[in-house]
C-alpha cells in the first residue's frame, strides 16, 4: 500500500503526508457522493438511513486520516548533504540500524526525528525542528520518552540526541558495528509513524 517507502525510508513522511492527503480528500468526496445518491428519490425511503451510516463511516475514515496528517505536518527534512554525510559516515558500519525521518508520539508530545541510529548499547537521534526553541524542547522530550520506555522494558543502552548534524555524525563515526538487540529494535520501529 506504501508502494517503494517503508518506515525509516528516506522520504518517508513527505510520501505519507501526499498519501494522507489524498486519503481525506477521496474519503470526504465519497462519503458525499454516498449520501447524495441516499437522498435521490430513486432509493426507497426504507433504505436511505444506509447510505447516511455508509457516509459516516466515510466522515469518520477521513478525520482519521486528517488526525494523522496532522501529526507529521510539521516534520521538517534534513537537506540532501546532510542524509549523504550520515550515509557516508555509516557505510563501514553494516551492522548498525538507521532510519530516516520519522514522527514518534507519546501521550503529551509529537516528536519529528530526522535520523535514529542504533547498535547493540546506544541509540542515537537527530532532532531538527523548524524553531530553534522548538528543537531544544524536542531534545528534551525525545532523550526522556526513549530513555523511559527502554526503562519500562527493561532494555540496555545508551540515548543521545543532537540537534546539530556535524556533532551527530562524528558520533556514528565511533560507534561499534554491532547489531542492535532485537528488541531495541522492535521497540523503534514500533513507536515511529
């Protein structure tokens, strides 16, 4: 369904905000049509309260999406040399996990996350916000809601967050190729949109 991007892709977000986007927009024009065909005097009068519940499941549908649009709205992508400086600086590392531009959420805060990279004892994260305040607020929120969860969940390791690429970088750069544990993993990829 998300045809050549998965999670952590390059690009991912910008391609789900077109996807979302395109969700609302064709949920909100088909709930419509639904609901005007229910009303024609072609429908027999028994009938009409169908279409109104099909347009509803189409309204509620398209809030869904447009919910979630609105999550990574403002996520902001890393300019193209600075995705090759981080791709450079870990092609010697095969072991290591990375993924690009990615939207965590916790109960209190949206978190826009250009690049997460993890081996067997740390996680790293660059935080770039369009706001320099708003990038020091989200430094913060994305160090204590890993480091908490990985508590919760009884994992090792290490979290780092930068706001600065170069700083970032040259921290890959020391990194131990190591897989990351499994779970680690696992907990990643499941708290990213």
């Amino acid at each position: 369904f998300m045809g050549r991007f998965h999670k952590g892709d390059k690009g991912y977000i910008k391609h789900l905000k077109m996807l979302r986007i395109g969700l609302c927009i064709s949920l909100l024009v088909c709930g419509f049509i639904i609901l005007m065909v229910g009303q024609t005097n072609l429908i027999a009068e028994k009938f009409k309260y169908v279409f109104v519940l099909a347009a509803v499941f189409c309204l509620l549908s398209a809030c869904k999406e447009f919910v979630e649009l609105v999550t990574i709205w403002g996520f902001k992508e890393l300019p193209e040399d600075v995705y090759k400086s981080i791709d450079k600086a870990a092609e010697s590392k095969k072991k290591i996990a990375i993924y690009y531009d990615n939207v965590m959420t916790s109960n209190m805060h949206v978190m826009n996350i250009q690049c997460i990279v993890m081996n067997e004892g740390a996680v790293l994260c660059l935080v770039k916000e369009k706001k320099d305040k708003k990038t020091e607020e989200t430094v913060k929120h994305v160090q204590e809601y890993i480091t908490e969860e990985m508590k919760k969940r009884m994992l090792e390791g290490s979290v780092s967050v930068y706001k600065e690429p170069e700083q970032f970088i040259k921290h890959i750069g020391r990194l131990v190729d190591a897989k990351p544990a499994a779970d680690l993993k696992s907990f990643i990829h499941s708290t990213i949109m």
